[in-house]
C-alpha cells in the first residue's frame, strides 16, 4: 500500500526529519543496526545507509514511519 502525501504534509515531514549524521547517531546511540532499521521500515541496509550519508532522499513512501521512528528513538533516549 503506497502512502500519498500531500506536498504540504511532505514539507512538514521534511521539517521534522533529521540531517544525515544525526539520524545516524540517532540509530547508534539506540544501539540499532542498519539492518534492524530497514527490516522495521521494509528497505535494504544500503538504502538506510544512502540516507544516513545524504546520498539518497528518503521517498515519501517510507518517509513518514522513517521519521516517526527516529523520533522514538531520540525520545526512549532522552527520557532514560
């Protein structure tokens, strides 16, 4: 099922997503592998690791749970 996201909610999620080397750290600091970000979003490591390294846009298809999921990460963080 292929989420449609209007150009106004693309933009906000745009805002809210991390640059690359915070989404990294994000996933490091959470003790998570490429691997076990792209089984939970359904992508390859590689695309993960394109993100990571701004190489590849995140498509708006995996970008919302992409951008959900680095926030609860970041906030399980913060709140230990």
């Amino acid at each position: 099922m292929r989420i449609q996201l209007t150009p106004g909610q693309h933009a906000r999620l745009l805002c809210r997503l991390p640059d690359p080397t915070t989404r990294r750290a994000i996933r490091v600091r959470a003790g998570l592998s490429m691997r076990n970000i792209a089984d939970d979003l359904g992508v390859t490591p590689t695309a993960v690791r394109l993100w990571e390294l701004g190489e590849r846009n995140v498509s708006p298809e995996f970008l919302e749970r992409y951008v959900a999921l680095l926030e609860d990460l970041r906030s399980a963080r913060e709140s230990r």
